[in-house]
C-alpha cells in the first residue's frame, strides 16, 4: 500500500517537565516529567486525544456526507495501563451523540467513522513505529 500524504510533526524538549509537539503552525503542550501530569497531556493521555480526535474528525464529515444533523458529540476514554512494561492494555470509550436522528442511522455513521478513521485503523493494526537514533554534538 503507498503513502498518500506525509504527515510530520515535531516534538522538541522544553525543560525537564515540558515538551512542545509543532504541526503546521499549530503546538500542544506536552508533559514530559515521569509520574506527573502536572506540565499538559502526558504521552498516554494524548494518544487517547488522537483517537478521540480521530473519531470526531468522522463524526463531522461523514455525518455531514449523510445529511445527519449532529447537535453534539464528544467522547470518553477508560485506558488501562501497566507499570512492568509500561503499556497501555486497555482502551475502552463512549461515543455520545445527542441528535434527533434515527438510531440505525446514528450507528451507520458510528460503524463508518470508525472504519475510516487513521488513528483507528493505526491502533487496530498494531503498527510498529521504526526509528533511529542521531546524536549530535
């Protein structure tokens, strides 16, 4: 499967607690200090972002495709996480709609945003992210 668009994003270490991810003219804050979330979003928390970004992102646009009158959408993430690794076992959400629309509908267009969603798909996939280490002095 080949590329469609290359997406970048940089993340640079302010101080000891904070780190600033940069995309596109746009920053989020990030909190870098191990056991505390006191500096922003921690890695774990963000990722949850994502997905929950992710699946508003197709909650509009599909929702929109389907001429469905959304009147307000957010979600709510439960995720589970080890020490020994560190790693996060368990993602469980809620997708809250409130609409007027019917059910079925309403369903379809749950069902769609969570086919077609990057971070979904991404995370259903299990894919392995492949780095490198420079050093620079």
């Amino acid at each position: 499967m080949e590329p469609v668009a290359n997406i970048q994003v940089n993340v640079t270490r302010q101080d000891a607690s904070h780190a600033v991810a940069e995309t596109r003219g746009h920053m989020l804050v990030l909190n870098v200090k191990k056991g505390s979330g006191d500096a922003g979003f921690t890695a774990a928390e963000t990722l949850m972002a994502a997905l929950g970004a992710c699946l508003l992102t197709n909650i509009n646009g599909i929702g929109e495709k389907m001429h469905l009158k959304i009147d307000d959408a957010h979600v709510e993430f439960d995720a589970k996480r080890s020490d020994e690794p560190p790693l996060i076992t368990g993602i469980s959400y809620r997708l809250i709609l409130k609409s007027n629309e019917p059910v079925e509908k309403l369903a379809e267009l749950y069902e769609m945003s969570k086919k077609w969603g990057t971070v979904t798909n991404t995370l259903i996939g299990g894919l392995t992210p492949q780095g490198e280490l420079v050093i620079e002095s």
